[in-house]
C-alpha cells in the first residue's frame, strides 16, 4: 500500500509541476474555494452525513476543451455507525488530488480526480461527477468519490473569489 501512496503522489506532484512550468505565470484569479456535503458509507454501516472544504488552482485549458485542476481539502465524514464493532466508524483528515474537467457545453462539465486521502482513510482516493457553472465565479457540483474505506456522494459549492 505504502508502495502506491508513494506511485500516487509522485504522479500528483510531476503533474502540478509540469503544469505549472507551462504556464506563464501564478495568477491569483486562479484561485478557488469549496464546500459541501456528503452522503457517506462503508461496508457494514448506515450512511451518515459529512462535510468536506478544500481549496486548489485552476491551470486552465490543455487540451481543447480539457481543463486540469489541484484541489487540497478536508473531510469528515461523520459517525457511519457499523453494524460490527471493529468496523470503521469515521474518517477524516486532509487529501489532495489532480481533477480533470471536461466542458461538454458551456456550462456544464465532466470531471474525474484522482489522488490521496492523507488522513484517517489514507490510501488512494478516485471520483468522477459533473459540475454545472452558474457564473463567471460559482460552479456547483456532483460527484462520486471513492477511498479505501469511506464512498461519498457529494455536493459541493466552488467559489472564485477573486475573479
């Protein structure tokens, strides 16, 4: 497993960097904020709901119509009361992941992620959903994501504060 962390973030870091060589300079307006929540589960437990926030960078277009973000963020998933005692009953703690967004009309994109859970569900993290851009700075999005132990369905506000 340690083995695969290390493969993930690796990946992770080649690519901001690549990336971020690329292109011409930092902007600030690149710069975006979220929220959520999230339906959270794992095997042997009812669902229960939790909370995400994360910021990240927006590299921009590399492809037509393909976009390419990082995200950092925090979760928690809540108390997922297992049905078993030595079931996993909580995660949360920091990740990081790469997204790729694809603008299929002008405001409506598909977007995958793949990274890291750093916290109590460490291990690789991946999930794919569609976002819906409201403005200019506000995107609302829906999504899937799985971890090690903890699936979510979640909904997330994306801010961009300073554009």
């Amino acid at each position: 497993m340690l083995k695969w962390l290390r493969v993930i973030a690796f990946a992770c870091l080649a690519a901001g960097t690549s990336l971020a060589a690329a292109a011409p300079l930092f902007t600030v307006k690149n710069v975006f904020l979220g929220g959520g929540l999230s339906r959270n589960d794992i095997s042997g437990s009812h669902g229960t709901t939790g909370v995400q926030a994360f910021g990240g960078y927006a590299f921009g277009e590399f492809a037509p119509k393909l976009y390419l973000d990082a995200e950092v963020g925090y979760m928690d998933s809540g108390n997922l009361r297992p049905n078993t005692p030595q079931a996993f009953s909580r995660a949360r703690g920091p990740w990081t992941t790469g997204v790729a967004r694809y603008a299929v009309v002008p405001n409506i994109e598909l977007l995958a992620r793949a990274g890291v859970d750093l916290g109590d569900d460490d291990g690789p993290m991946f999930g794919i959903g569609a976002g819906f851009i409201a403005s200019r700075n506000l995107k609302f999005r829906v999504e899937f994501v799985a971890r090690d132990h903890v699936d979510s369905l979640q909904f997330n506000v994306v801010v961009f504060p300073w554009r």
